[in-house]
C-alpha cells in the first residue's frame, strides 16, 4: 500500500515537471529573478574558454550557499553574478552574501567552458525513494563532451565528474549519488533555450548529436 502510493505521488510529481518543462516556466522565472536580483552584475566580463580544470579551480573557491525564499522554484542566477562572487572571492578574500548553490555553478560553467566543448545546463529532478520523505528535489550540473573520445562529463559545486558513455549514464549516476529516483531531465543551453527533456531516462539519445546543433550555433 505504501509502495503504490509513492508511485502515485511520483507520477504527480512527473506531471508537474512535464507542465513546468513544456510552458518553460523554469527559465522564464530565472530570468525574471536574473533581472530583479542580478541585474547589477550584467555587465561583469566572465572568464571564457576555460578548460574544465581551470573552472574547476575556481569553483572551488566558492562556498556553496542554499537558496533562500526569494529563489522560489530554485531559479538559476546569473553567471555574472558568480563570476562577481569569484572575484571578490580572488581580490577581497570574502564572498558576497547570496544564493549560490549547484544552478548558479552550472550556468556560471556553462559559459565560462570553452564552446568547443560543448557545455550545457542538465537539470535532473528527483524524489526520496529510501526514507520517509517524499518531497522533490533536484541537481544542476554543467555536462559538457570529449569530442576526441566522445566521453561526457558534467562539472560543478560537486567538482569534475566521469567519464560517462551516454547522456543516460549522467542521469542515472546523479539519481544514484543522491540515492533518490528520477522524476525528469531537462537540458538548457547557456542562455537558458530548452533543447530537451522527458519523464524517463535519456535513452538512445545520441548526446554528440544534440550538442553539435548547438555548437554549430556559434
């Protein structure tokens, strides 16, 4: 009885994410909270083509900071406002106060890699399968690929990450190191354009192929 009203409840939590996924509420409300929130910071230059080992250096100069009320649906902040926290960090030796958690990590790396590399936002939601609580949650990563071995990787507040074999691989690891089960994905350029998502782990999804259309954009 308790198993199939998990179910039940993970099923209404996939269909709120497939809403929120399909009227791109998500990046639409991020950008708001970016225009409210971050809009001091727009014209800070990030660092651009880095290696995944340099924006690892600087991540780790960050502290990871929760959301607080005013970032109501997790929205993903600027990465100007993060870089702003990486050169304070550099220059002042303190961080600034406000959010910072895995959504600012990932979109701050997402511009900040080399566009050779195809970086992009991966956003996994997922529920508590193994206690009590059946409450949401979720991670957002920056997954980017080695197009000389087409091996995936996914960088942020959680360091460098793989190599994976497929987007799935990526998926199904971030559900597994939080021991939680998928409730959906969704893939986001660094401007925040929706490129995919889905209620079921990415099989058969051929990640050079989604990412060489964006590369090729540039």
């Amino acid at each position: 009885m308790k198993q199939k009203f998990r179910k039940i409840v993970r099923k209404i939590w996939q269909l709120s994410f497939y809403f929120i996924a399909l009227t791109r509420i998500y990046p639409l409300w991020s950008k708001l909270y970016r225009w409210l929130y971050h809009e001091d910071y727009k014209n800070i230059p990030i660092a651009w083509k880095l290696t995944p080992e340099q924006a690892d250096e600087k991540c780790q100069t960050l502290t990871w900071t929760k959301d607080s009320a005013k970032e109501m649906f997790d929205a993903i902040g600027s990465p100007h406002w993060v870089q702003h926290c990486i050169d304070s960090v550099k220059f002042t030796g303190s961080q600034p106060p406000g959010a910072l958690d895995c959504d600012e990590y990932a979109s701050w790396c997402a511009v900040a890699l080399d566009n050779r590399l195809c970086p992009m936002i991966l956003s996994v939601s997922y529920m508590n399968t193994w206690e009590g609580s059946l409450k949401p949650g979720g991670h957002n990563v920056c997954v980017y690929l080695n197009r000389k071995t087409n091996e995936i990787y996914h960088i942020g507040n959680w360091g460098i990450c793989g190599p994976y074999s497929s987007l799935e691989s990526v998926v199904r690891d971030i559900c597994y190191s939080a021991r939680k089960e998928l409730i959906g994905w969704a893939l986001y350029d660094s401007d925040l354009n929706l490129r995919r998502f889905s209620i079921q782990y990415p099989k058969g999804i051929k990640f050079y192929d989604l990412m060489e259309t964006y590369y090729l954009s540039y």
